[in-house]
C-alpha cells in the first residue's frame, strides 16, 4: 500500500514540474505622451488641457465606417432627382460638368444642345434679348394664338426657331455669357448642399462612434502638454484628438497616430506637427 502511495506521488510531483508556470493574468501597459504644436517660424508650444483618445481602431477608418453607412448617391442618380427637364439631365449625364456656371460652359455646347435642351434655348435668348445682341431674331408668334389660331402660332414659332439657328450657327460668339443666365437652375448648388450637409453629419457622428465602439482610455494633457493613461491590455491602439484640432498661430492640427502598447511597459509618444493633421491641408479622412 505504502508503495502504491510513494508511486502515486512521484507521478504527481512529475505533472507539475511538466506544468508551465503562467504568467500574472490580464497584464497591461500604459502609453505616455507629450504634446506640441509649433507656429509656422516659432518654437514649439504645449499641447494644454486637451483631451486625447485610445482607440482600438483609426480614427480615419471610423470615419469611413459612418460615411459608409450613409453614403451620398452616385452623381447619375443625383442628376435623376433634379427639378430639371430630361434633355438637361441626359446632357448632365454625358458630360464631366456639375457646374453651369462655369465660364468654360460654352466650349463645351453645341448648335444642337442649344436648340434641344430648354434651359440652354431660354438661357441663350435671355443673354442676347432685350437689344443686347445687334440683329438677335425676335420671335413674332403670340401665346394667345396657340388655341386661337393653332397654325399661324406653329408656323411662326417654326420660323422662329429656324432664325435662330441660323443666328447662332453664324454669330458663335453670341453663346458666350450664357452660363451667367443658368443661375437659377444650376446643379452644383444642391450637389455642394449635399456633400456639406453629409460632412457635417459625419463630423457630428464619428466621434460619438469612436466613444461607443473603439474607446479603450482617455487623457487630458496638463499645463506642460503631458498626458497619460495606463491599464491598458497589449496590443496595437490609435491615439486621437477625434477630428478636434490643436491651435498654435497659424497651425491647426489633429492627431491619429498609431501606437504598441506592450504588457508591463509603458509606452512614450510624442505628438507634434511631424505626425499631425493641418486642418489648412485636410479634405476627408
């Protein structure tokens, strides 16, 4: 009996020896920083009292998450939802132009657009009407004849529209000024409404998206622009003003910069305009 006992212990013994011993569970490090911001032809000056995020993810990828889940419509079906004739929206769809503004509009029209689509054939006649153009053929049909007298408005509004053909086919130049008479039905004003409304949605968002899914530590540098946080687990983080930027003289910049953060050691960073944002540069995420 003794011996079985002896056997029975030395085999225990043995397993644990074969155990590898763990390491402390949940381990963690902590991540410390210092921020400044140097004015275009000065010294660099600390980053104060500014709040710095832990992300789990970058920032630039949670903004393109949010614009994601609301992206703005392809340019065609943009053009479908305007309050514009159909022949404008087929000219609209073949051409790389969203402004009619454009001082370079008419390069880019020919004899029959101007004829066939009805906001180039009104704009055209308002710009050389009214005794602008010298020899600008005027139309002799009346409205009240349309019912009243059906083929003479047909007839004359025929004429018309050949005169004017023939006016434009010979005068070219009179086409120029025509984009200043397209105002009131111009695309690129709600095109611009929309993509403004949508980078204001997005900027009012992502932040709270970043808080709500990828926040892993939060800081507030000092009045030396120091900051840290710590009980942070191992692993790849971002460190992020959330699109709030930083001021110094003529320099705004915002910060989304990667960081390692290793169990037991603490990591320094250094936040300044090498690995910053100017807001001056910046268009999208």
């Amino acid at each position: 009996m003794r011996n079985s006992l002896r056997i029975v212990l030395t085999l225990a013994a043995s397993f644990v020896l074969l155990v590898p011993v763990a390491g402390p569970q949940g381990a963690t490090g902590a991540i410390d920083l210092s921020a400044r911001v140097a004015p275009t032809g000065a010294q660099a000056e600390p980053v104060r009292q500014f709040v710095l995020y832990v992300l789990t993810r970058s920032y630039a990828d949670i903004v393109k998450e949010v614009e994601d889940q609301d992206p703005l419509p392809i340019r065609d079906k943009f053009i479908d939802g305007l309050p514009v004739s159909p022949e404008l929206k087929a000219w609209l769809k073949a051409h790389d132009l969203i402004d009619l503004t454009s001082p370079d509009l008419d390069k880019l029209l020919t004899t029959d657009d101007i004829m066939k689509i009805p906001e180039f054939f009104a704009a055209y006649q308002r710009s050389n009407s009214g005794g602008v153009t010298k020899g600008f053929p005027t139309p002799k049909y009346r409205e009240a004849d349309k019912e009243a007298n059906p083929d003479r408005y047909q007839k004359q509004k025929e004429e018309f529209l050949t005169a004017i053909r023939k006016f434009l086919e010979t005068h070219p130049a009179s086409i120029q000024g025509i984009e200043l008479e397209l105002t009131g039905v111009n695309p690129k004003v709600p095109w611009d409404d929309m993509h403004a409304n949508h980078k204001a949605k997005v900027a009012r968002v992502a932040p709270d998206t970043a808080q709500l899914k990828y926040l892993a530590g939060k800081m507030q540098t000092d009045l030396d622009g120091h900051a840290s946080v710590s009980g942070l687990p191992a692993g790849n983080y971002w460190v992020s003003s959330l699109g709030m930027y930083a001021s110094s003289g003529d320099r705004r910049l915002f910060w989304d910069v990667p960081v390692t953060v290793r169990a037991g050691h603490t990591t320094h960073l250094d936040l300044s305009n090498l690995n910053a944002t100017d807001t001056h540069q910046y268009t999208s995420p």
